[in-house]
C-alpha cells in the first residue's frame, strides 16, 4: 500500500488513545501524557470502558462515542479485544492504528491475521503490533511510550525494535540531536520499511534517515523504496545479525557462498545505503548527519594538542580507507611563522600540549585555507594549560569569520573534557563533536563513503560487447526438460549446453558410464597428446572433492581407468545413499598464469538470486575471500564486485606473470547474472574453478541446481529478483508513416550517449514544452537520471532506427501506491507527423496495464497544442492545473488488460 493514509499517521487533525487505566505503568497512560506534553494542537479523544476519567481527563467507552473520527487511533488495549476495536475504528473512518499491543507465542499469526482481515478491506493502515508508537515532531505528536519526547529535528529514525527506538531517542536528547520522525516497526504488519523510505524520501522535514534493520520482508518492494530515497537524502542502516542453524546439507553451501547478513550488506550497498556495523556507529552517523552535509574529497587534516591522539586518528582513517592530507608548503610556511618551533610540521599537526585558543585558531584557519585538504578534524585533549571551552570559543570565531569555499568545508570534533559549555558552543556552531577519534573519523567517514555510493549511482557503465548474445530460450528449455524428468541438479551435458548458450567458456566433461566407457572416451583426447581428468558423476554429490572423486594429471588409459574404478569406490563406500550416473572424462586445462577464480549464483531466501565471486578452486571457503551482488549487473557492477576482493591484486601484472583478462572476468560475470533472470528455475550455479588469465577465462568444473518457481505475474519480470532485470518482454517493432522500420525497447545505463546526440535534434522550443524550460546543456547528471531506471516503478522506451539511432523517448514513472503513473514524451522535432508520438503513447498506455496501473497522468503546457491534441484523441480528461496556471492535467483511466505483447 505504500504512503497511502499515511498522512494519518504524521500530521493527524484528531488522535484517540484507546486503553488506559490509572496505573503508574498504564501503557495508555504514558501516551496520553506523551500527547500532551508534546503540545499537540489537534483533537484529543480518550477511550476506556472502565474509566470515566483519569488524570482529570474525560474518557468515553467506546470509539463512536467521540463527537469527531479521529484521523490516528493508538491501541493499547489487552490482546484479546485489539482485533475487535481495530475492526469498530476501520468501520468509522479512522485513517491509520499504532498497536501497541501484542501477542506473543503461539498465538501470534492469528491474532495478526485477525487484524489484517478487520483493516485491509476499508484501506486503514497499521503500524505494529508491538511497538513503541509514533513521534512526529514538525507536527508536535509524541504518540509514543518512549520516556521523553525529542526536540525537532531533520534526522528521521525507522527501527524495528522498539528498545532501539527508545534508545536513540534517549541519546537524541542527551546530544540535543533533533529528530523530524521517530517510528518503530514492530511486527510490521502493514506499515514497513519500504512504505516510510518513500514517504521519507519526500518529506521536506527529513535530511536523513537512519534505519535500524531486524529482516527485510517484500525485498523488491524494500529495494525499490530505497534505491529512491537513497537518491535523494541519505540513509544509514544497521543490521542486526541473527544467527541460525542451517536445515539442510544445501543450506550449508547456500550460507557459506552467501551468509544472510553478507546478502543483506550487498543489498545495502546496491540500493546506495550507508551501512554501519554497531549502534555506536549508527550514533556517530546521527551526529555527523545532524549537522553537517556532503563535501567532495576524502583528504582529513587532523589538529590537536596531543600528538597520540591525532596519530589514532590518523591510522583509523588509513584503515577506513581515508586520505592523511598532505600539508601545502604555504601551510607549513604560515604555521612556521605563526606557532612554536616544536610544531610537529606534518600532519597531524601536534600544537603541543601548552597550546592555547590563540594558537588553536591560528592554526584552524590555515589549515581551513588550505587547498589540500577537504576537511579537518580538531581534537582538544584537557590539560592543565588548556581550557576547553576557551578552545571551543576560539574555533567557534574562526568559523563565523570564514567565507566562500573554505567556510563550506567540514570541521569535526574530538573534545576529550567532559565540559558541557564547551559541547554547546561547538554543536551552535555548527561542529558535530565526538567522545573519541574513532568516532570521529567514522564520521568523516561517513559522509565520504555517502557522497561516493551517490556518484556510483549515476557513473554509466560501458556498452557491452556487440556480440552479445545469448539463447535464452534455448536454456530454458535445457532446465524445463530436466525439471519434467524430476532432476534437481543438471547432468554435465545439460550444463555444458547451457553455458555454451551463454556464451561462457567451459572445458565440456564427457559422460562415462562406467570405467571401460572412461577409457575409450579418453583416447582421443590422450592420442592428441592431452592429459585427462576423471571425477564422480553423481547429482547428489555437490562437492567431488569431499569424497576424493577427481582424479587428475592422468597420461594414459590404464591410468583413465583404474581412476574411473578407485573414484566409484570411494563414491559409493563414503555417499552410500548418492544417486552414481558415474564419471565425467575431461581434457586438462593447462594454464600456467591462471588466477582460480569463483564465479556463482547463490540463492538467498529474502534477496533471490545472488551473484558471488572471488577467489577458487579447493580452499574457497578456508581462504574466505568472496564478495557478492545483487543481479542483474552491468560491466560497472561486475569490475566493482571484483575489485571487493583480495583476489583483485593478484589479477594485476606482476613480475613475469601478464595480467589477467579482469574485463573477460566482468563479461562472464554480466552473462551468470543474466542466465539467473532468464531462468527462474535456476536456483544455484558455480563455476569453479573459473581460471583467469591473459587469454580470457574457462571454467573447468561447473554445477547447476534447479527447482521449481511461482508462475511470473502477467509475465513481469523474474519472480525472486529483489530489483527489476532489464524488462526484454517490451520490446517490439513498429514503423514510421513513411514505412521506415523502428525498434522500440527499453532504456539502459549504457544508453547516454544516445540521448546526448538525440537532443541535438530536437528544437530548444520542443525542449521547452518537454521539460517545462529552456534547457542549454545537458549534464551527465541530468541525463543519468533519464537512463538509470528503476524498472520496478519506471519504465522509459526508446525507439530506435536501424542504425541505432534514437528518434524518441516515452517513459512512465508510477507513484509510491501504484495507482497512478505520469508520463512524459520526446521526439525528434524533424520527424513530426510520422506518427512515432502516437505508437509511443499507445505503447506507454499498454505498458501502464502492465505494471497495474489505474491510471495515466501528466502536465502539459497549454502552448503544447500538439500534445493536448494528441491527449483528447486518446481519451484522456483534460482540465486546468488549479497549482500552476500555464499547465494543463491529463488524465486516462487504465484497463488491466492493455498489456503488451512481446
């Protein structure tokens, strides 16, 4: 349901606490005292059956007693009766609950399921069971039980614990950090993190957002939400790890590729959050957001009286991956003749431990002026020569006197004295202060790594090779087969062909029976002067080497078949239960330059399929160097998960060892994502070893499990990818009015460079009737936003000539409910009265059905006669924008059954 009604929640004109009593712990008790110490302005509705009034406050027995629908109810009421008073406040009207209340232990699902049936039909949203309530500071609503009430702020705080709410709250106001919302999930059986980050991500109250993260439930949905957010503010999370046993022996090689919490961090990462490891760190991140913004750079400049201190420092930002700054020669020069001769005349600059706010501020301001560093860190160790607040004072001065670029730079703060004074003269003006260097660089830290996910997001990966290709339908067809015979695991020529479909270069086994078949299928193979390897057959059997079943190196065929009989033994003595097919001959790989490499697909119960890569062969999980993405990928994505490894040194050149092929490495990569949305019913994949050198890669073991999959809903994508792969169903072919065929398909990343020369066709009169303005350059920026799409809600279709040319655009970007999508569209100026405008409008509603859309929408100028035109020939309502005068609204009821035909 996303952000529906959920205005209800934040900005109620009526609240009503149902539940109460005159006990000291009255859960219903410490709302309604929260609620008014808030100073909330809006109606106040109490009710209790068994009270006529507590605290000098009039209750009423029943919700339909009040003389007004409350917008937002807050249930605190036993267990046993929630369902039936959410049931009474969805029949009334009532917007949106806040459940305090839970059951717990067996009876949970149906106390939850009893609740869902009484709100969802009449669209009353939920927040918990189980929570700490809400807090919406801008609106002066404390509706929580949390122990005091925040001060206003732009950081907003979603947990899912409760504990955790209450405790950032506690620090909040210890710190005199603001919050702008405080939420906490609890079981979440409505309102979750995906519905808060998009309504987040345009609330003008919020800077930040911090998330404190249990488990993830609708992983697309969450993804989508936060992909968005992301892109507009930053979000920093904390997961807590939850260990639990494996259930099968599958899940065992399942959690050692891919571990949940090392799934959840790639998620994190893709979506373009800012994870953290601890609470501590999500404190740190709260102070730093609280006050200061992003900064280009990663150079620190660190400034003490301590010279330890400032050497901590330094090493934990090395560690972090940070920039020591290097010190000007006008800096040191300045400092020279401004300070002491001790001076330590590096950075960190030790003003030793006599210095005074004098010296301090001499030495902030050329630190501040100086062009090689992007920002600073001052640190105060007490002494009996210092005072801290003087020091505090005299930074403060610096600051206000400051202009221009060296004012914008970023100053963090390291005050070792427990000085209360000195703390608030820092935080006014504007300095995040920390209780020690490791929280301060952290902070630094932060931002850096913030402001680098925001670039990643928008860099454009390179075009993929021309030769592209893959049989998709030739795969599928490969793993439909062996589902219908009730295969789990692919036998090795089912996998040999599906990875020759795609394109991935594999050392093909051959089949043997038994020990005689071996020895003949290895004779050619020995006659051409190769050297063969013979290893178990058997589908039940997911690691050869687990009951020494490979056997390699061998010269001659006596050698092929006594290995075929020793690998059968010891196959059938140590898995006396594996199914044996027997034993695959393959011909040697010899690469003596080869790096071994992994490459898989693992499958995560929450996220789906998973890439992972790294370094293989034997030893992959005692050498534990593995890092993993989220498909589908790009090339940028693949050198990115690469370069997340050790292994990534030891691809370079190194002495008389030639690099290895790293963008052979990153194709492969790209093709496993692929395979894994093409088909659904690949469940794990592993290439491994995958060898790695000069000439490119081959892999010379590979292993494919598969199982069933829910049939894809109206054909959308790939049912267990937690983000949308590329929507190939969409693209068709049409033709112009004058018979010239067009390609029509959907945007990619790669596809910049097509917009680019695409707009030097297009008249600045018809850029102005597209984006509403006068639009001379077109940044990358700009256009990064117009290919980098987010499929799940956004789709954007380009038609193309034959030589690839494009000739327009039509996209449709869906609101956080998916009711509503708004379009926009663009065609080159020189190819009006084509028809192309009109395919593409027609396609773009046909593509509204698809994604479940009820309705089309858009703005258009009122000088755009040609669209409006276009817009009543379609059907769509046209009326005045009652906000902006030179606008008109377009509106077209969508069927669900305009979908498109692929």
């Amino acid at each position: 349901m996303s952000t529906y009604r959920l205005q209800s929640l934040f900005e109620p004109a009526a609240v009503a606490v149902v539940g109460g009593s005159p006990r000291e712990r009255s859960a219903g008790r410490a709302v309604m005292r929260n609620i008014h110490a808030s100073g909330y302005a809006g109606r106040i509705g109490w009710v209790t059956p068994s009270h006529r009034e507590i605290d000098g406050i009039a209750t009423v027995k029943r919700l339909r007693d009040l003389p007004w629908v409350p917008d937002l109810a807050i249930i605190t009421a036993p267990p046993a009766v929630v369902p039936r008073l959410v049931e009474e406040a969805a029949v009334l009207g009532v917007g949106a609950a806040v459940l305090l209340t839970a059951q717990l232990g067996t009876g949970r699902a149906a106390f939850n399921a009893a609740i869902e049936r009484a709100a969802r039909p009449r669209g009353m949203r939920i927040l918990g069971p189980h929570c700490l309530g809400i807090v919406s500071s801008h609106a002066r609503l404390n509706a929580s039980i949390a122990a005091r009430t925040p001060q206003a702020g732009d950081i907003a705080l979603v947990s899912e614990s409760s504990a955790i709410a209450a405790a950032l709250v506690e620090w909040g106001v210890a710190r005199s950090i603001g919050f702008s919302k405080v939420v906490s999930l609890g079981d979440a059986l409505d309102v979750d993190f995906a519905d808060l980050l998009d309504h987040l991500a345009t609330d003008r109250h919020t800077r930040a957002i911090l998330l404190y993260v249990e488990h993830v439930g609708n992983a697309r949905k969450f993804m989508s939400a936060a992909r968005a957010a992301a892109r507009a503010k930053p979000v920093v999370v904390v997961k807590s790890a939850r260990p639990q046993a494996p259930q099968s022996i599958a899940e065992v090689g399942l959690r050692a590729l891919a571990p949940a919490e090392a799934v959840h961090a790639a998620a994190f990462r893709r979506a373009g959050l800012l994870q953290v490891d601890a609470l501590d760190e999500l404190f740190a991140a709260a102070e730093t957001l609280g006050t200061l913004r992003t900064f280009p750079g990663r150079r620190l400049a660190i400034l003490g009286n301590g010279g330890g201190v400032g050497v901590l420092a330094a090493q934990q930002l090395l560690r972090l991956g940070g920039t020591v700054a290097t010190l000007s020669q006008e800096t040191i020069a300045t400092l020279d003749a401004l300070l002491r001769g001790g001076w330590s005349h590096d950075n960190p600059v030790d003003l030793v431990v006599d210095a005074d706010g004098a010296r301090y501020a001499t030495a902030v301001d050329a630190l501040l002026s100086d062009p090689q560093n992007d920002a600073l860190l001052v640190v105060n160790v007490p002494t009996a020569f210092s005072a801290p607040s003087e020091t505090a004072t005299a930074l403060a001065g610096v600051l206000a006197q400051r202009k221009g670029a060296a004012a914008r730079k970023p100053v963090f703060a390291v005050w070792l004295a427990e000085d209360a004074a000195a703390h608030a003269t820092l935080h006014a003006a504007g300095v995040p202060s920390y209780t020690t260097e490791t929280e301060a660089v952290h902070g630094f830290m932060h931002l850096v790594r913030y402001r680098e996910a925001q670039q990643a997001l928008m860099e454009t990966p390179p075009s993929l090779p021309a030769d592209f290709a893959v049989d998709a339908a030739g795969a599928r067809a490969l793993v439909r087969a062996a589902a219908e015979r009730g295969e789990v695991q692919l036998d090795p020529q089912a996998t040999a062909r599906i990875l020759a479909a795609y394109g991935l270069p594999y050392a093909a086994p051959l089949a043997a029976a038994d020990p005689k078949a071996a020895m003949a299928l290895a004779q050619p193979l020995l006659a051409a002067g190769r050297m063969v390897a013979v290893k178990i057959d058997s589908p039940d059997i997911a690691h050869k080497s687990a009951v020494d079943g490979v056997r390699l190196n061998l010269a001659g065929a006596q050698a092929v078949h006594d290995a075929a009989v020793d690998v059968l033994r010891l196959a059938r003595e140590r898995r006396a239960d594996a199914r044996i097919r027997g034993v695959t001959v393959q011909a040697m790989v010899t690469r003596p330059n080869a790096r071994e490499l992994i490459a898989a697909i693992a499958d995560d119960p929450v996220f789906g399929p998973v890439v992972v890569f790294g370094r293989g062969g034997t030893a992959v999980r005692v050498v534990d160097d593995l890092a993993l993405g989220l498909p589908p990928l790009d090339l940028r994505l693949a050198h990115e998960l690469i370069a997340r490894t050790r292994v990534a040194r030891r691809l370079k050149a190194h002495r008389n060892q030639p690099a290895a092929d790293e963008r052979g490495i990153a194709l492969a990569l790209v093709k496993l994502a692929q395979l894994a949305a093409d088909v659904p019913e690949i469940r794990q994949m592993s290439l491994n070893p995958l060898l790695a050198d000069a000439d490119g890669v081959v892999a010379v073991d590979a292993r494919i499990l598969v199982g069933p999959v829910e049939p894809l809903h109206k054909g959308r994508g790939h049912p267990r990818f937690a983000i949308f792969p590329y929507p190939s169903e969409l693209e068709r072919s049409i033709a112009l009015a004058d018979g010239t065929p067009v390609s029509v398909r959907p945007v990619r990343p790669e596809d910049e460079e097509l917009f680019r020369e695409f707009f030097t066709h297009v008249t600045d009169e018809d850029l102005r009737l597209r984006f509403f303005q006068s639009v001379k350059h077109f940044s990358h920026e700009f256009i990064a936003r117009l290919t980098q799409m987010d499929y799940a809600r956004s789709i954007a279709l380009l038609a193309l000539d034959g030589s690839g040319a494009m000739l327009g655009a039509v996209r449709l970007h869906a609101d956080a409910n998916y009711e509503a999508g708004e379009y926009g569209i663009l065609v080159r100026s020189d190819l009006k009265g084509q028809g192309l405008g009109w395919q593409l409008m027609k396609i773009m509603i046909e593509v509204a059905g698809w994604l479940g859309l009820h309705e089309v929408e858009g703005q258009v100028l009122r000088q755009n006669r040609g669209m409006l035109a276009m817009c009543e020939q379609l059907g769509f309502h046209i009326s005045p924008d009652p906000d902006e005068p030179g606008l008109m609204l377009v509106r077209l009821p969508v069927s669900q059954d305009d979908e498109t035909a692929s």
